[in-house]
C-alpha cells in the first residue's frame, strides 16, 4: 500500500491507471498520472470546469497516451445493444430519418441498496488541495455549474453517444426543467431533469424517433447490482407491414461491471474507449451553454 500515486508510480509497473477521485482536483492529479505513459480511467466529469479540462487536455496530448471517462450509462449492456441497433437504422434507413431525442432523467432511489454491506467509520476526510473555480463565473453561478456537471452530466454525455455527433444547448427553461438542444445535422433534443421524484425507484429512459419508429431504453438505478437495462424497438415502415415491438433480452451485467470490461478491453487494444478525455471536454462545454442560457452569466 502506497500513501501517494508518485510513491506508487516509482516503484511499479503499471499496465493502467483507475483514479477515482474527487472531480474538483483532476487538474493537478491528472497531469501527474499521464507521465506515467499508460492509459488512464477517471469517474465522470472530466473537471469542475471547461478552463481546468483544457489544461487537462493539453497535459494529455504532451503525454501521448489515452484517458477514458467514465460514464456508466454508455456501458450498461441496455445502451450499448440500443446505439448498436440506432447506427443500423441510421445506416440503413429503414425508419427514415432520426428526429428527435428525450432523455428523462428524475431523481430516486439510486443507491437500490447498494451501499447495503457498507461499514461506515468517524475519520475524519483529509485535507486536500482543490483546482481554482471558473473565472467566467461568479461564485453563485459556479456552485450551479458544478452542481450540474455532478449530477446530470450523465445524460449531457448520453445525449451526444446517442446522437452519434455533436450537439449544443438551445434553451434552458428557469426552474431547471428542461434542457433542449441542437445537433450539428439539425436533431432537436431535450433533457428533463427531475420534473418529479421518486422514493424507492429509479425512472430513468431515453427515448430514440425515427420517423417511423423508435427506440427506447429504460436504464436501472446506478448502484443496482447484476441487473441491466431494458430496450424496446418499434417498427411501423408502412405499406401495409405489421408494426412489431421488441423487446431483447440482455445479459445479467449491470453498468459499473461492464464499464470495468470495457476499460480493460481498450487496454488490451481490443475496442476504442467508450468516451476518451477530448469528447468529455466537450460535455463540459455544453453544460457551460446551458448555464449560461439558465442563469445570463
């Protein structure tokens, strides 16, 4: 057991690097870890502001290597079979064109006892250095902005691996509602963020239009443990072709285990990472957006 990641990076030879850490503290941990010359795993976001991801990301392309962020969602088995079957219907056409995208996202019960065999002790946290705060914001609109990006930077993610492309925030309704947006090809999106709560539930959907069709996906609670998602993909192309519902089943793999499978899969070369340092630096960018549409600042 090492006290410090320099300790450690001293004296071993790493095949990668999983840094759990506080989000607020990448721009100094991160730029450390990278000289380490192996690929990086980090939780979501990349930093608590877009200056900090930019400084990461300079750090990152000096160094030569890759860093994955983790966003569970992309790697629950439910999500990776539904962006699958959505680039087919992209690719082939067969329900039209994609129109629109939803994304409900209401607060509940996300530990779903998770944290049921946790063994709590009184130490008290160590002191740690923190990364500067914003300097386009006040000190107010930077509690917003952190408080978002901790939160619902999930779909803000979510969003832009469904789409398949870029997208930027369009309308942020006062009471923090709603999200809408814009990809670059003209798809509408919307985020609704908690327009109501549940207590012993996790509601949680994404929902994919075609023109003559969908695909939806239902998405546990974070902390469920063995238990994957739920698709569903209707089809009604017309001419007199029965519309049909399907409903796949999915291996018992909940999304932390299966993101751990895929951090190591691009480890080993086998798959590109689901989403590296550049694209998430790009998910700070569009919560800026919809702060600045939310707040004026």
């Amino acid at each position: 057991v090492y006290r410090t990641a320099e300790e450690m990076l001293a004296n071993e030879q790493l095949d990668a690097i999983v840094a759990s850490q506080p989000f607020t503290r990448h721009g100094m941990l991160l730029p450390e870890l990278y000289k380490a010359k192996v690929p990086v795993f980090t939780e979501k976001p990349l930093a608590g502001s877009v200056e900090v991801g930019e400084r990461i990301l300079m750090a990152l392309r000096e160094s030569d290597v890759w860093h994955m962020v983790g966003y569970n969602k992309s790697s629950d088995p439910a999500t990776m079979y539904a962006k699958a079957e959505i680039d087919a219907l992209k690719e082939s056409g067969e329900l039209g064109k994609m129109r629109y995208i939803r994304i409900l996202m209401p607060a509940g019960d996300w530990v779903a006892n998770g944290f049921i065999g946790l063994i709590g002790a009184d130490d008290p946290p160590p002191q740690l250095e923190w990364d500067p705060p914003a300097s386009d914001m006040d000190e107010e609109t930077y509690k917003q902005y952190v408080s978002f990006v901790n939160y619902y930077i999930h779909q803000v993610n979510l969003m832009r691996h469904l789409l398949g492309e870029p997208y930027k925030a369009t309308y942020a309704e006062k009471s923090g509602v709603l999200f809408a947006g814009e990809s670059d090809s003209g798809i509408a999106c919307v985020i609704e963020m908690s327009p109501y709560h549940t207590t012993i539930d996790w509601q949680e959907s994404a929902l994919v239009a075609f023109e003559r069709g969908w695909v939806k996906i239902e998405l546990p609670a974070p902390l469920a443990v063995n238990r994957p998602g739920r698709v569903e993909i209707y089809k009604d192309p017309g001419g007199g072709v029965t519309p049909t519902l399907t409903v796949p089943n999915l291996p018992w793999v909940h999304a932390m285990r299966q993101q751990a499978i895929n951090f190591i899969r691009a480890v080993k070369g086998e798959i590109k990472p689901l989403c590296d340092a550049q694209e998430a630096l790009e998910d700070l960018k569009v919560a800026r957006q919809y702060i600045k549409l939310r707040t004026g600042v």
